[in-house]
C-alpha cells in the first residue's frame, strides 16, 4: 500500500516544490496585508469611496478565487499585461485575501475609542498624523491573530496555482501521480506537509495572541 | 424512615484545589422547615444550596434527601458513589430558583413552566398548562402567560422562574440569593410570593438571603455561615435578638448599618 | 437595512446578466454556462447538508463524547482544516481507488467539501454551545432534565441563533469551493468557463458571466442567512424592557 523507497525518491522534489509554495505564501500575504490596508484606510478616510470598496470587498470575497486566477491569468492578457503563471497567480491569492485583510483592519480601526480622535483634534493634531501615529499604533496589534489566521488560510489555497500549471507542492505531486501512476504517496505528504505547517503556526498565532493580551 | 430529617449534610466538604469551602458540615433540615442561610460572602453559603442541587460536586462525605443517600446509593449494605439515575430520581425532590432567574430566553413563561413537567415527568401537554397556569395565577402572571422573558421585570421574571420550579412538585425548594439582582422596589413582589408558597405549600425550604427583615420574619430557623462552617445557629429571635458568637454580633452589625 | 443592499446588489448582478446576454456574443456562452450553474448548485447543497451534519456530529462528540470517541472527532476536525480543500479533494479521487475504493467523481466532491466545510462548522457549533450561558445548564439540572433534554429543547436551540451568521460565511466558502471541482472533471460552472475558454477563446466574456453567476449565487446565500438569522433572533430579542 506504501512505498517507503518510492516516498524517499519523490520527497526532495517534493520539497523543491514546498519552498514554491512558501514563496508563493509569502509574497501573496504581503500584497494581502498591504493592499488590505490600503482598501481598509480608503473607506475610513473617504467614506463616499469608500462605498466603491466596499462594493469591491464584497465583490472579491463571494466569487471563488479559482475564477479570479483564471480571470488574472486569461483576461488580463487581452488588455495587453501579460503575467507568467506565478506572477498571476500570486497577484490573484494576494487581492482575495487583501479583500479579508480589509475587513480585519476595518474592525480594528473601528476598536480605538472614538475619544482618541477627539482627543487628537483638541490636540489640534492634523488627520494624517492622527492617523499615522495615534490610531495605527493601536489598531494594528490586536488584528495581529487575526490577520495571521488569513495567513494560515491563505498559505491552505496555494495548491489552486497548480490549476495554472505553477509547480507548486500540489502540481508536482499531481505530475508525480501521472507519471508513475502512484498517487497515494504524493498526495498523501502533500496533505502531512500542510497539515504540519497549519497547526505548527496555529500554535505560533496561539502564543502571539496570549503574549498580545499579557502586554 | 420519616424519623429522618428531610436533608441531611453529614461531614460534608468542598474544596476548591486548596481552598477549603466548607469544611466538614453537618447540618440537619427537618420536614417543612423553613431555613434561612445568612453569612458575608465568600461563608460558602451559596455552595450549600448547589451542592443539595447536584451544580457542585462534594468531595467528602454524603447528602441524605427524604431519608435516602443522594450523592452515593447503597448497594450491598455500603455506600458507594451515585449513578445519574439515582441522582435523577432523588432530584426530582428538589427545585432551586436562582439569583440570575435563569429563564429559557426562547420560550414565554408558560413554555417555561410546562417545558420539564412535559419532558421530564411525561405529563401530557394540557395537564401542563392547566396546572402552570394555576402556578402563574398564583405568582400573579397570568396576564404574562405569553410573554417572553425580555418583556418582564425582573421581578417578573423571577416569579416566573418560582412557578417554573413549583411545576415540577418539589419537595424541597432552595432560594439562592433570589432578590439581590433585583432593582429595590422589586423586592418585595418577589418576597411577597414566597411568603405565599411559605403558607399554601407543604414544602421545605432553604434559602441564602441578603434580606435579613425577610429572614427574621419568615423562617423557623437561622443559620450563620463563616469561613466554611456553620458558626451558630438557632430561632430568628435568638440569632438576631441575642446572638451570642461575636463574628454574628459583629456582621449583623455590619449589615444593619449599611442597610 | 442590509438586507435591503444585498437584495439591491443582487437585483443588479441579475440585470446585469440579463442584459449582457442581449448580446449575441454572450447569449451564446449562456445555455452552457446555466448547465454548469446547476452542477454547481447541486453540489453545494448536497455538501451543505453534509457539512451541517457532520458539524453537528464532530461538535457533540468532542464536547461530550467519551474519549476515544472525542480524539476521533478532534482528530476529523484538525486533519480537515489544517490540510486544503483541494488536497483532500484530490485525495479522494486519486488515492482512494489504489485502496480498491471507486467513487463517482460527484460523490467525491460532496464528501470532500462537505468534510471540509463541516470541520469549520463543528469549531462554530461547539463555539456556539459553549457560550450560551451557564446559568441555562444549570436551570435545566434544577429541573431534572437529562443531558439529551438540556441540549435538545434548551441548549442548541439557542445556540442555534449563535451560529447562524458563522454558517452564512462557512456556506459562502462552500459555494466558492465547489469550483474546485472542476478539477476533477465535474462539469460545474468553473469548468464549462474553462471549456469555452480554450475553445472560442473569449476570454472576457465568459468570465465576466462566471464572475457575476458565482455573485447571484453567493448574494442568495448571504440574503437567505441574514433572514433566517431575523427570524431567528425575533423570539430573543422580542419587545425587550428597558
């Protein structure tokens, strides 16, 4: 049923491939955390735009990301940007979850006392600098767990860029299967792998969110 | 078996980790007496009434309801740890009315009352309803029968929550606290029913109390709890006439003055 | 007032489609696309009933089941959310034949996103259990209810008014899932636009019809939620006194 030797064959490809996966992660997480920022301070500071992010956000979070990939991947190509897959496809996961991340931000903004921006007219502090120093600095650390959540979520959907033949874990274990016809050992560390890594840093999200709440 | 009192704590502990919360009770309450359990908080007076209600395990010793082991059973002529059977049939003895009312949010007064009387003793739906608004009548709610918890009072809601617990027929009614989350002139609707059950009913009944007035006018006998014993006890007039221990003198002190 | 946004949205994302497929260069692509819609649909539902149920099942037993019987459902719960959607799919359809097991490529769909979403929904059922209020557990001792009668008529029907907004989003990840399926051959709406893709190459087109498909669907969802979700909170909330 298993093949230890066949798993020791496959595992440093399938390791070459974890890192294009991890890769993928992070750079998706980073246009997600900013981007998401972004979007997030748009609606607080320009409410009537704020109305089109809205609009936006709800637009991106109830279609199915493997239609935005797609969308990314063929259409942007017609209008003259042509991405290779990896590009589209990071670009892709990276404005889903920027979506995710907005509202994380949104809710975080919202959890500074209102008093803390009247505190900061009466210190006749201009909006940019109320913003910049005294609002950001205390929504952002409670969303910390919050957005790393998204980051475990997002690291989960990566296997959808095999979709469009980016070789990370879940293509190469796919082209594995295809070319030995032995599916179980691939697929299979491909399931450990990310099963590892999702609860080794829910464990990490855990200690960060008890160390936030002891500070 | 009707020499045995109604409840009975025999060296009866509870202990939190380290903390020792009461401490080797022994406490007898005859057929329909009525005890009033007064004390500064944190006596383990509270625990008392949950631990007679099964909310709190006891670490040592054993209950006795209506002349039978509650938290043990006998079996082969020794005492050994209940089932949830056993603890079920001596239960149905027992009903509590609580500080928070605790009412069923979903369900009108009237579904509160007839809600256990139907899954629990297997009335059928109009029997129910015929004896809870007997009970609601009684507590003064009839007009109240459909409203949901969120549209009463507090006292409302607390006279509720006694016809919910009468419904069941208990032999034993604990009252823990039962006015101390209620605005002041609600008071005395709440206290004013349970004189009422006091007279109609046959029942025992215990009850924690703040309201030391209330105490000393309705019960038969009084006991004072601090740091997890009884410290004394004895007839209202006693207690609060002439108490003779002076942590008593000096916490009846204490709350007269403050009320 | 949401409410009222969501139904406007999705009124708009319906006329939307209606006009687009005045022109010829979309109606074309609508027959195959509805097919898929309806494929995507069914899926959806089938895996919602089996996500509720198995949400329900994983919850009780790992609150109250004994401990075999509680690692179990631990074990369901943490191995589907921490793996992907798409690996388990993948799992189902390519390992479990070499195992001798043979399964419609439609069933293994079903079961892997309602596996998967149901292990999210057992974490807001348990959540949900766990914070109605102690006082609720200990009235219904008061009343010599048994376990089974405490959480049947007292505890999970107010729960239930808990978890309605956390199963709006869980059903809107499963609608966003079933594209997936697409790629293990199941002619779902993702597919049918991947199809007509490759062959008319109208691109635009065909994924703006797929994007705005997939938004009536999830608008629905979300509108049917926030109902239910009204009426559900009517009961509690009702004429509350000041």
């Amino acid at each position: 049923m298993w093949d230890w030797t066949f798993t020791f064959e496959i595992l440093p490809v399938l390791a070459r491939a974890a890192i294009m996966t991890v890769e993928a992660t992070a750079l998706g997480f980073v246009i997600a955390a900013t981007l998401g920022l972004v979007l997030a301070s748009i609606r607080l500071a320009f409410p009537v735009a704020g109305v089109v992010v809205t609009v936006l956000v709800e637009l991106i979070r109830s279609t199915p990301l493997l239609i935005q990939i797609f969308f990314l991947y063929f259409v942007l190509p017609k209008a003259g940007i042509v991405l290779d897959a990896f590009t589209a496809g990071v670009a892709a996961i990276g404005i889903h979850y920027a979506a995710y991340c907005s509202e994380v931000y949104r809710a975080g903004f919202e959890n500074v006392p209102r008093g803390q921006w009247e505190a900061s007219i009466a210190l006749n502090l201009s909006p940019w600098n109320t913003f910049k120093d005294i609002i950001l600095p205390q929504a952002l650390p409670p969303v910390v767990p919050a957005l790393g959540n998204y980051l475990i979520a997002l690291f989960k959907e990566t296997p959808l860029l095999s979709a469009i033949a980016v070789l990370e874990l879940m293509q190469t274990a796919k082209n594995i299967g295809s070319e030995t016809f032995r599916y179980t050992e691939p697929v299979t560390l491909v399931g450990v792998f990310f099963l590892v890594m999702s609860l080794v840093s829910a464990g990490i999200i855990r200690m960060l969110e008890s160390w936030l709440q002891r500070r | 078996m009707n020499d045995m009192p109604m409840v009975r704590f025999e060296n009866v502990s509870k202990r939190y980790g380290a903390l020792t919360v009461l401490d080797n009770l022994n406490l007898d309450i005859g057929r329909g007496e009525k005890v009033s359990i007064i004390g500064p908080s944190g006596s383990g007076k509270t625990t008392v009434l949950r631990m007679l209600m099964t909310l709190e395990a006891i670490n040592d010793g054993v209950l006795w309801v209506d002349g039978e082991p509650m938290t043990h059973m006998m079996q082969n002529g020794k005492l050994v740890p209940a089932t949830t059977k056993h603890i079920r049939r001596i239960r149905a003895k027992i009903g509590m009315v609580f500080q928070s009312f605790n009412l069923f949010p979903h369900m009108t007064a009237m579904g509160n009352c007839i809600e256990a009387p139907i899954t629990v003793l297997g009335l059928k739906r109009s029997e129910a309803e015929e004896r809870a608004a007997e009970l609601l009548d009684m507590v003064g709610l009839s007009a109240k029968k459909d409203h949901y918890p969120s549209q009463l009072s507090g006292g409302q809601q607390q006279r509720v929550a006694i016809a919910r617990a009468l419904a069941m027929r208990p032999k034993i009614m604990l009252f823990d606290e039962v006015t101390s989350a209620l605005d002041p002139e609600l008071v005395g609707e709440v206290l004013q029913v349970i004189r009422k059950i006091g007279r109609e009913h046959d029942l025992t009944m215990l009850m924690v109390t703040h309201q030391m007035g209330f105490a000393k006018e309705f019960s038969d006998r009084v006991c004072f709890f601090y740091q997890g014993k009884i410290c004394e006890q004895g007839s209202p007039a006693e207690i609060f006439g002439n108490p003779k221990n002076e942590r008593t003198r000096q916490f009846l002190n204490a709350v007269l003055e403050a009320g | 007032m949401w409410i009222r946004m969501l139904t406007a949205m999705l009124a708009g994302t319906l006329l939307l489609i209606a006009l687009l497929s005045a022109n010829a260069e979309y109606r074309l692509f609508m027959p195959g696309l509805l097919e898929g819609a309806v494929l995507t649909v069914e899926i959806t539902l089938l895996g919602a009933v089996l996500a509720v149920f198995m949400a329900l099942i994983a919850a009780l037993a790992k609150l109250y089941g004994p401990l075999p019987i509680r690692w179990l459902s631990t074990t369901y719960i943490e191995i589907f959310r921490g793996t992907s959607a798409l690996v388990q799919l993948f799992w189902l359809y390519f390992v479990l034949p070499q195992f001798g097991v043979f399964l419609d490529a439609f069933v293994v769909a079903v079961l892997a996103l309602g596996l998967n979403i149901g292990a999210y929904g057992a974490e807001v059922v348990r959540g949900a259990i766990v914070s109605v209020a102690r006082g609720q557990w200990e009235a219904s001792i008061a009343l010599n209810m048994s376990k089974a009668q405490m959480l049947r008529r007292i505890i999970l029907p107010q729960a239930f008014t808990a978890m309605i907004p956390p199963w709006g989003n869980l059903f809107i990840e499963l609608v966003k899932s079933t594209s997936l399926v697409s790629l293990i051959t199941l002619a779902d709406l993702t597919f049918k636009a991947q199809q007509m893709n490759q062959s008319t190459l109208k691109t635009v087109p065909v994924f703006t019809l797929v994007l705005l498909m997939y938004l009536a669907i999830s608008l629905t969802v979300t509108i049917g939620m926030r109902l239910l979700e009204q009426r559900a909170s009517r009961g509690l909330t009702r004429g509350r006194v000041a």
